[in-house]
C-alpha cells in the first residue's frame, strides 16, 4: 500500500469540513482559505480549491459577494449561507462522533 497516497486520501476526505469551518468564522477571499489550509499543512492547490467553491456554492452552502480592491480587479469574498451553517453543524456532530471512535480504537493497549 502507498503511504503518501493513503495520507493524500485521509485529507481529501477533511478538506470540505476544514473550508466550511474557515468560512464560518466570516466573509473570507480565496487565498486566504488556501494560506490557512497550507498553514495547517492540509496541503491543496488552487486547482483544487476553486472547484470545490463553486461546487460548495452551487449546493447552497456558500454565497460570495464581489468587493473591491485597491490594489487590483474586484474580490470574490465567500460566506456560508443558513443551510451551509446548519450543513457544518451536522458535521461537527459527526466528527466529534468519528473523532471519539478513532480515539477509543487508537488509544487500546495491545494484549
């Protein structure tokens, strides 16, 4: 089995709950979402983060308003909708529930 490509598997899987919670805290532009996920070494691409937006966006998860910039063309800023909130609040009921599980199995002494 493929170490790195089971890692790349395990953070795929987090990455949706990991945007929609960085977006839940407020209006927040694209690279800004990218640099946290890349800070928290959840590692993604542009290319991989603007689809999943959009497929977000079109779920009803996420609206975004344009803003302008100073320093250049107008920004897309993204805030979660009320069915995005209520969506990340079922969740974060479910990663606490997987989060519990993986701790209890993990944590087992060996016989």
């Amino acid at each position: 089995m493929d170490l790195e490509n089971a890692q790349v598997q395990m953070r795929k899987g987090i990455l949706e709950y990991c945007i929609l919670h960085i977006i839940s805290r407020g209006e927040i532009y694209a690279s800004e979402i990218l640099d946290e996920l890349i800070n928290a070494r959840i590692m993604v691409v542009e290319g991989t983060l603007y689809p999943l937006l959009t497929r977000l966006k079109n779920s009803g998860l996420l609206d975004y308003k344009w803003v302008e910039s100073t320093s250049g063309p107008p920004r897309k800023y993204y805030v979660l909708t009320d069915t995005g909130q209520l969506f990340l609040d079922n969740l974060n009921s479910t990663w606490n529930e997987l989060s519990e599980s993986v701790t209890t199995i993990i944590s087992k002494k060996t016989k």
